[in-house]
C-alpha cells in the first residue's frame, strides 16, 4: 500500500490537536491534594479516648480579672467606749431586686458574695461606689447534704481541686477582703478542708468569719495554729426572713451583745423584709450611739486591745 501525501497532512493535524489538548490540560487543571487524615465523625453523647499524655483536668473557668483592686477606704475613726455593729448581708447575687435599699445601706453593711452567679461581679463592683466591705460566701458541705450552689466545696475532695475552686471564687471578687461560709455544717467541722481553706486565706492576707451554723466548727482551733484571727457571728436576724417584727427582736439582740462584749457581728440575708428593717433600724442604732463598723475595725479593735 503506497503513502500518501494527504495522509501525512492528517497525521501531523492529529499530533498538533494532542499536543493543544495537553497543553491545555496542563495550564488549567490543578487536583486537590490528598489530605493527610481525614477526623473522624463523633456522634453527640460518643465519648472519645484521648492519649493519657494530653489530657487535662476539667474544672470550673477561671474568670478574667478585668477589674483590678481599688484603693478601698480608709479605715473608721473608732470611737472610744461606743458599742460596735458589724451587719453581714449573705447570699449577695442571685438576683438584683431590692436594689435600692441595698445600695441605701452604703458602706453600713458587708456584703458577702456568693460565686459564679449572675451578679456577683456586678455587686462587687458596686461596692466600689458604695464604699462597703466585701467578702465571699463559700458554699462549704453541709450535714443534710443540702447543696448551696455553685463552686461547692466537698471535704471529700482533694486538696489540690479545693484550692482550684478557692481560687477561682477570691479571683471573681477582686475587691473581696475575706470570707465566710455558706451552709457547710459538715466543711467547717472537717479539720484537713479548713486548714487547706485558712492558710490559702492566710497566704492571699484574708480574713475569715465564722458564720457558725455548727457548734462542731473548727476555724478558730486552725486560726490559732496558724496564727489567723477568726471572727465569729454572734447573731442571725432573720431566720424567720418575711417578719419584720421578728427581725427587729434580733437586731435588738445583737444591741444587746454589743453593749456587753464591745461589739457584735449580725448576719442577715438579701432579702426584702431584711433590707427594709436595716433601713430603719441603724439610724435609730446611730442615735443611740452604736457604731456600724466593718469587720477589719473589729480586727483592729481587738488588737489594740
């Protein structure tokens, strides 16, 4: 069979359209690379393994101190042989109601600071304004097992996760100068859980109050091997909190302890009944020549003594 001229032309028309198509293919087409593992798909509720070397400890978010410590104010100027009141507001941030007549009572009253609540940065930060003492209200394990909110503390756990929590509630309250217990009939009568609790107080320069809700607490028993003043309550106003006739028979109790030890440390609760008969009755205190004073005057008052 001869070659002929016309097939060589359909020969090298061929070769130049490969040739195009390669050259096109070339220029524009650019294939994904292979990812180097693909993860997995985890159904809600599946749990996943995670190497022992990587895995880390779960607890409670460490709060950003974007409010930093304040000048608080100078100390009273105490007056010589005038009784002396400490008034303890517990339980401080569940709710903002019965605002006004908690701000009215100004620096007159402590608050004491429940943690990781709604509003516990918002009255801390409002005692800036008011010029009142803060401390926080630990919740410490109680007998019945009653559980007082968040960032509880359990004398069953262990040291290094009691300070973890510690920690985490002083740092939320920037401006608190102590604490006081929250419940914890069964904390505060545990001896390892209040010396890990006083010396963390201790080495941040705290202070403590007792609220005493056992008669089995051993805070003073540490304070003293410690070397860290407790104080303790001397009354609850308002166990019977929506009557304010019997709250008012309290805050005369607490007068009453005043005249004959010196001074006297009363713990109510923010509520409505409480706040309304604080209103009225530390004036009428003021007029009889009671002092409202807060608990670092009693620490002064009792070391000059």
């Amino acid at each position: 069979m001869r070659w002929k001229k016309r097939d060589t032309k359909r020969v090298l028309i061929g070769l130049g359209l490969a040739l195009l198509v390669l050259f096109l293919t070339a220029r524009f087409y650019h294939p994904k690379p292979k990812a180097a593992h693909k993860p997995s798909r985890v159904k809600a509720g599946q749990k996943v393994s995670t190497p022992v070397s990587k895995r880390t400890s779960v607890s409670f978010p460490r709060p950003a101190r974007t409010f930093p410590p304040l000048p608080r104010p100078l100390p009273r100027k105490l007056r010589a042989g005038a009784p002396k009141i400490v008034f303890i507001i517990d339980d401080v941030g569940h709710t903002m109601e019965y605002l006004d007549d908690f701000r009215r009572l100004g620096n007159l009253v402590t608050y004491a600071i429940l943690p990781f609540l709604k509003n516990s940065a918002f009255f801390d930060r409002m005692s800036v304004d008011t010029g009142a003492e803060v401390i926080l209200h630990i919740p410490l394990e109680s007998v019945n097992g009653t559980i007082p909110g968040p960032g509880l503390i359990r004398t069953n756990m262990s040291n290094d996760y009691v300070l973890d929590i510690l920690d985490r509630e002083l740092d939320l309250l920037p401006h608190c100068i102590g604490a006081n217990n929250h419940m914890g009939s069964k904390g505060t009568a545990d001896l390892q859980l209040m010396e890990i609790i006083l010396n963390r107080l201790k080495q941040r320069n705290l202070i403590f109050l007792d609220s005493m809700t056992t008669d089995q607490s051993v805070a003073r028993k540490i304070g003293s091997m410690i070397n860290l003043p407790i104080l303790k309550r001397d009354v609850f106003l308002d166990n019977d909190a929506t009557n304010p006739a019997a709250i008012r028979e309290q805050v005369k109790l607490l007068a009453d302890v005043a005249r004959k030890q010196g001074y006297a440390i009363g713990i109510g609760h923010y509520h409505a009944a409480t706040l309304r008969v604080l209103n009225e009755e530390i004036p009428r205190l003021q007029s009889e020549g009671f002092d409202m004073v807060s608990l670092r005057d009693i620490l002064r008052l009792r070391k000059s003594k």
